[in-house]
C-alpha cells in the first residue's frame, strides 16, 4: 500500500470513529418506580474510579417521578442511586449509546 493511501485509509477510519461517536445519543432518563424517594445519583465512565459529585445535588427525585441527564461519555457507563433509607444500588460497564433510560425498581437499577 502506497504512503498516500495509507493517509487515506488513516483519515477515512478516523472519519467513520468520529462519526459514530457523533450517533451516540448520550442522554438517559432516570426513572423512580421504586416506592421510595432517590436521595442520591451518581453516573460517569466505567473507566472512572471514582462516582464524582451526587447529580441530585440539594434535589431529591420521589417516586413515579423521572429527570433527564446527559453524560460526558460515551460507551460504558456506571450507575449508582442512593435512596433516602441509605440502601444503594449499582449497574455498571452500560453502554449509553445503547441505553435511553435507567429505571429504580424495588428490586435495585435496571438500564433499559
């Protein structure tokens, strides 16, 4: 293979990642079907050690309700909800771009 066309085959692979990272929609709905209020969330790369800053902030989320976020990265992704009883559950190594909702059951956390 030429050099040119090995800058070409570069270039063109290059395009095709970026445009697939273009089509990952990153947004997830956090839904609370629970029976009790969220008091707590954490979401970010799986790569990440570490959950980072409560997305609730001074909110809480009550059951039957839901609230929209979007993440900064795209592919595989942790969750973590807090309910206001101090039980936790996790879901880890999700694939966003595949995800559009990540649903607090009585059971723990479900991606769906």
């Amino acid at each position: 293979m030429s050099f040119r066309r090995l800058i070409l085959a570069a270039a063109l692979t290059a395009g095709l990642s970026s445009v697939a990272q273009a089509q990952c929609d990153r947004r997830f709905t956090l839904n609370n079907q629970s029976g009790t209020t969220i008091s707590q969330f954490y979401f970010g790369s799986s790569a990440q050690r570490a959950w980072g800053a409560d997305q609730l902030g001074s909110n809480v989320l009550p059951n039957g309700r839901s609230v929209r976020y979007e993440t900064r990265h795209s592919g595989r992704n942790d969750f973590k909800v807090v309910w206001a009883n101090g039980q936790t559950a996790e879901l880890m190594n999700i694939d966003i771009c595949a995800t559009s909702e990540i649903v607090a059951t009585p059971r723990g956390i479900v991606a769906r």
